[in-house]
C-alpha cells in the first residue's frame, strides 16, 4: 500500500529544506495517530511529525512549545509548521531516551536534572494569554473510569456489583478531591522516561506535551518516579520525593506543606494516574491493536496496590485490588 502522507510529507521537506537530497527513516511512533521521522540533509538531522488533521490536532504541540521554551524547559525548537496538512519540523534530541540508560549508578543525576527541568516549568510566571485546560474534576474522574471500562470490564471480563461499584465511585471522589487540593501548576502529563531525552545541553530534552493542562503539583513527579516503565525501592523514590519538595520550597513553593501532606499528595495523585495507565494500556490493545502496552500494567497494578495499603481511607479500595483485581489479572497472563 503506498503511504500517501509520507509522500506528501516528503515533497514538503524538499520544499521546506529546499533540497531534493533528503534521508528520512522512522523515528518513533507513539500511542496516539502521530509519527515521527528523522530527516537527514548535508549533514544536519531534523525530527519531522506527521500528525493527521482529522485526527490529530498540531495547534496545541505548537501553543505548549512555545510556552514551555520560555519558561526554561528543553523542548524542541519548531523549524517549520504546515498546521492544514499536520506537518512539523523540531529540533532532533538523538535516539538515547531515560529509559535505555536509568540504573543504579545514573538514576540520581538524571532524575536530578529532569527534576531541575520540571522545577522550571512549576516555578516560573506563567506567559500572559496562554490559557491551558484546566484538569478539573471532570477530566480526573473520566481517566479513571477507563480503569473500570477497559481494564475490569473488557480486559478481566469482570462486572462490577453494586457495592463495589459504590467502593470505586467513593474512592475516585476522594481522589478527586485530594488533587484539587493540591498546588495547581502548568502540568506536562506525561513526564516520564520515555519522554525525556539525554542530550548533552540542557538535559533533559522533553518531548510529547501536547496535552499539557494546569493541574496538581505532583503529577509529573509521580509520572517520573512511579514510571509505568521502570520501578525503583520505595525508599529511593521517598528520597526523591523529598529532594524535590525542598527544591520547590527554595523557591517559594508549598512553604506550608509539610514533608508528609507533600508525600501524601503523591501517593494519592500516583493512584489516579495508574488507575488511568492501566484502562489506557487496556484500550490500547483493543481499540488499537497495541498490544505491548499490556506488558507495563503488572508494574502498574503493584504501585496501585502498594501505595494503597499505607492510608486507612483506602483500605477497603485495596482490599478490592488485593482479593478481586490481582487474581484475576494474575489468572490471565
């Protein structure tokens, strides 16, 4: 079958680049309808998005770029824009993504240096008329209906009755609740080590922010140190924690929250955001035929049922986890 938006995108890059010597390879694809290919001319290299127009929208890509560029984060410069036919051109941050070099010995200095880079985009005035969504009740709640819809329901084959329904409904609430209690800041959504860069100025580099909202203080740094890709000990990412809620206090942030509401706006926030994970690797598999997403939801689930354990209100919401969910997730692999 001919790729009728390569070629199209292909006869764009020459006239852009105005050259007809042009090597494109496939970059990377990610979990929505864009592509990314890496262009190569006379010996310089671009990242090129393709991201259809009935499908997907570049506008925010390029609205979170600019916002994001002013406030110190490392994100890639815009060369050139087609917004009608969805085509872009960035800046190229290399193949070297966190996930392929996190270990033991690296772990500290590049969460440092991504926890300096968030601390950029949390801290600084906000640019005048860039108005980004609001991650509002609504939206939170939306997300975690997806852990009941495609993970319980299609994925396990499980209904729920109506006192565990109720159990979820209520503990969605007070997750609710607990992240709109928190600090609202500009938020990246998916801060994590597939999404940062090592490059060697400004590390890290950061890619697909496209979704940005104003949200909790804590998201990404759960989004980072509980990755749905890697796992550290649990009183390493406590460290970490820490070490981040000290860098926000230097620079006036959250002065009047203590050590343990901070770690409790984490904890909780990290539940949301892992119920939400686990209906989207669900939904990956079946609505878009993506099946290695299923692969990171035991590593998912176990931050879902460790973190609950450690607060009374939720110990009926992790007794559900622990006596339905895992064996039933269990039984299926």
């Amino acid at each position: 079958m001919t790729d009728i938006r390569l070629q199209q995108l292909t006869d764009w890059l020459k006239f852009t680049l105005e050259s007809d010597d042009l090597n494109i390879t496939v970059a990377s694809a990610d979990a929505s309808f864009r592509r990314y290919f890496r262009v190569e001319s006379h010996g310089k290299t671009w990242i090129t998005m393709d991201a259809p127009p009935d499908k997907e929208d570049c506008k925010p890509f390029v609205k979170v770029a600019t916002a994001f560029h002013h406030v110190g984060m490392n994100v890639p410069e815009i060369y050139a824009q087609d917004l009608s036919h969805g085509f872009l051109v960035l800046t190229d941050f290399g193949n070297t993504c966190y996930l392929e070099k996190l270990s033991e010995e690296t772990s500290d200095q590049l969460y440092s240096d991504a926890m300096q880079s968030l601390l950029n985009l949390q801290v600084n005035p906000k640019i005048k008329n860039v108005d980004l969504p609001v991650y509002d009740a609504l939206l939170l709640d939306r997300e975690m209906r997806l852990f009941d819809e495609w993970f319980l329901k299609k994925h396990l084959k499980y209904n729920l009755n109506s006192d565990e329904q109720i159990l979820l409904d209520e503990t969605y609430e007070r997750l609710k609740n607990e992240a709109l209690s928190q600090d609202q800041v500009w938020v990246h959504r998916d801060y994590h080590s597939r999404n940062l860069m090592i490059v060697s100025d400004n590390n890290p580099g950061v890619i697909d922010f496209q979704d940005a909202v104003v949200g909790a203080i804590t998201y990404d740094l759960v989004s980072l140190l509980r990755d749905c890709y890697i796992s550290w000990p649990s009183e390493k990412v406590e460290q970490w924690v820490q070490q981040y809620h000290m860098m926000l206090k230097a620079k006036g942030r959250c002065r009047d929250i203590s050590e343990a509401q901070f770690m409790r706006w984490f904890d909780w926030m990290g539940i949301q955001r892992h119920l939400k994970a686990i209906g989207i690797f669900a939904r990956l598999n079946y609505r878009d035929n993506k099946p290695g997403y299923l692969n990171d939801i035991p590593r998912t689930l176990n931050y879902v049922q460790t973190v609950s354990s450690k607060y009374a209100e939720l110990q009926n919401f992790h007794q559900f986890i622990v006596d339905v969910v895992l064996p039933k997730t269990h039984a299926g692999e």
